[in-house]
C-alpha cells in the first residue's frame, strides 16, 4: 500500500531541512520584504525571553532578518510580558488588540490578533514554550518563503521526545497527532497525509495568505488552517521543512484530551461545510471528564468542560474602523 502520486510528489518537492537554508543568503533574497515573528505566550516566563533573545541577536543584530517580534500575552498570571520585553520584543496583551470586540479565550486568538497587530509581509508563528530553540526554526521556515513565490505556508515539523518515569519516547511527544488528527486527515484529506507534524506550532505565512482565512480561536486552530489553505490554495503551494529537535512542556492526559475534543470539532465543521457530512443533530461541546476525588455516585469528581468552536473571520472581512492603527490592513485600505 502506498499514499497517492500526488502525495509521493509533494514530499519530494516540498518537503526540506531548516539547515538548507542560511541566514545570510536569505537576508540577500529578502528584497525589501518585511518580515514578522509572532510568539503567542502564557505563562512562559521561563522560556520566552530566550526565544526572543535568540531572534534578536541571531536574525535582527547579526543578520537584518526579522524586522518584527511580537510576544502576545494570553492572560498570563506570571512575568511572561516583563521577560519578553527585556530580551527585546514588543508584547502586546492579547484582550487590547480589537478591544471592540469580546474577548474570547484560546491561543488561536492570540495568534489571529497577532497577525494584526503587525506588518510584515512574512509571518513567522514560534511557541512560548521551547526549550531547545535556536535561529534554524526561524530561518527554515522563511526558506522557502522567500526563495519560492509559489509557496504561501510553510509547516515546521520535528523529533519529539516523550519524556516520562519509564524513560524517553524519542518520537511519543505528538500523542494527540497520531491518536485523533493523522488518522481522521487521513480519512477525509488524504491530500494532507503527508505532513509530519499537522498539529505543529511552528510555520510561517505570507501575510495575505493568512489574512484570508478564518481563525479557530481554541487548539483547532493549526489544523484548520492546514484544511481551509488546501481548499483555497491547493496542496503545491504548501511546503513543510524538518526544524530538528523540539523538546517543550508536555501536557496531562486531561488537558490532551481537551485538546482532542476541540481538533475533533474543528474538523466535523470543515466536514459539514464543504457538505460532506450533514449531521442530524449537532455535536455536544460538553466534554465530561473526571478526576479523583468525592462525588455524588462514584469515588471521583466530575468535570465538564465547554470545548465548543469558536472562530475568528478572515481579517481582510474587518471593517476599516476596527482595525488597529498600526495595522497593514488599515493602509493598504486608506
């Protein structure tokens, strides 16, 4: 059994490595193009100034790649904000960007404001959360971006070790990828099969490109991106390039599971607008979920959590008078 043609072909036109690519040679193919790094955070204090002092040193001080690094600060309880702006980012918090409109919860929010909120033609996203980072994920990405204009996205893949009391998982840290997104793309996008990392928080886009589609605001976010730019883009203008090594904070089996529930929904509605399924009912977004402790029945306490969608529109649908002041949709509509 083998993936399709067209699925064989991809893989080797669009996939690379972060080191085929060098920082010098892409500030000279840069050619007056503006580029963006957003770091959607919370509570990263640990980790963020880091990340950000990587950027600035590597790819704004030693090569003028990056013109822009924007920490959005998702309601962090901790000095997230006060450690990404001494190691030399912008932070905005993520509740003042469109400050008309209700706040809603999640990091496909914080990623949706921060492409409004800057203004490059690029845009690089990173996690908050990295612990082995380094300029390679920034430059790969950009690679084929700035050397190829048939590519509008570019989807950062990597190793992801499963760190646990029985030891290392070299590649276990992608539980939610190959328990709920991989098989269900699989099933219903098979144009999609080859990405390794669907779910992955590092990629890049060309400002356009992003401006065109919708945001979901929870953790569906990557993979409706990936779904909604296969239908309007078709499947050679997506790339993905190996980043090498990722090691970040794991998340509990609940926390996954929540998580899971929100990547499922994400693709029920994909499926139910493009007409391929039509539900009878729809979906319950009250996931139960429980955990030890005393309850009413049983020995444990029940937990209910609203996983239900919630989505972002296209930030070129905005009207003008709600955008912000700074913001590249504003000119290019003056």
């Amino acid at each position: 059994m083998r993936v399709s043609a067209e699925v064989g072909t991809w893989l080797a036109r669009r996939s690379s490595r972060a080191g085929d690519w060098w920082a010098a040679e892409l500030v000279a193919a840069k050619r007056g193009t503006r580029v963006s790094v957003v770091i959607p955070a919370r509570d990263e204090e640990e980790t963020v100034g880091a990340i950000v002092g990587t950027i600035r040193r590597e790819l704004v001080e030693r090569f003028p790649l990056v013109d822009e690094i924007l920490v959005v600060d998702s309601h962090s309880t901790d000095a997230t904000a006060e450690a990404a702006r001494a190691a030399g980012a912008d932070v905005v918090a993520q509740d003042k960007v469109f400050p008309q409109l209700e706040s809603l919860p999640g990091k496909g929010e914080a990623l949706w404001k921060g492409v409004a909120e800057t203004t490059g033609d690029l845009v690089v996203f990173v996690d908050g959360d990295l612990r082995d980072f380094t300029a390679d994920y920034v430059t790969g990405l950009l690679g084929p971006l700035l050397t190829d204009p048939s590519i509008a996205y570019v989807k950062g893949f990597y190793h992801r070790p499963l760190v646990g009391g029985a030891g290392t998982e070299p590649d276990g840290g992608g539980r939610v990828t190959e328990l709920v997104a991989r098989p269900l793309l699989n099933m219903y996008w098979p144009e999609l099969a080859g990405f390794v990392q669907p779910l992955a928080g590092e990629y890049a886009g060309r400002r356009e490109v992003l401006e065109g589609i919708p945001f979901v605001t929870h953790y569906g976010v990557e993979v409706g991106h990936l779904i909604d730019l296969l239908d309007l883009h078709g499947l050679d203008a997506l790339a993905q390039v190996d980043l090498g090594h990722r090691t970040h904070r794991h998340q509990g089996t609940q926390a996954l599971g929540r998580m899971a529930a929100q990547i499922m929904l994400t693709l029920m509605d994909r499926l139910e607008r493009s007409g391929r399924v039509i539900s009878a009912a729809p979906p319950s977004t009250a996931l139960a979920q429980f955990r030890r402790g005393a309850g009413e029945a049983v020995e444990r306490e029940l937990v209910l959590t609203d996983v239900g969608l919630a989505q972002r529109p296209p930030l070129e649908s905005l009207p003008p008078e709600i955008r912000p002041a700074n913001s590249s949709l504003l000119r290019r509509t003056a």
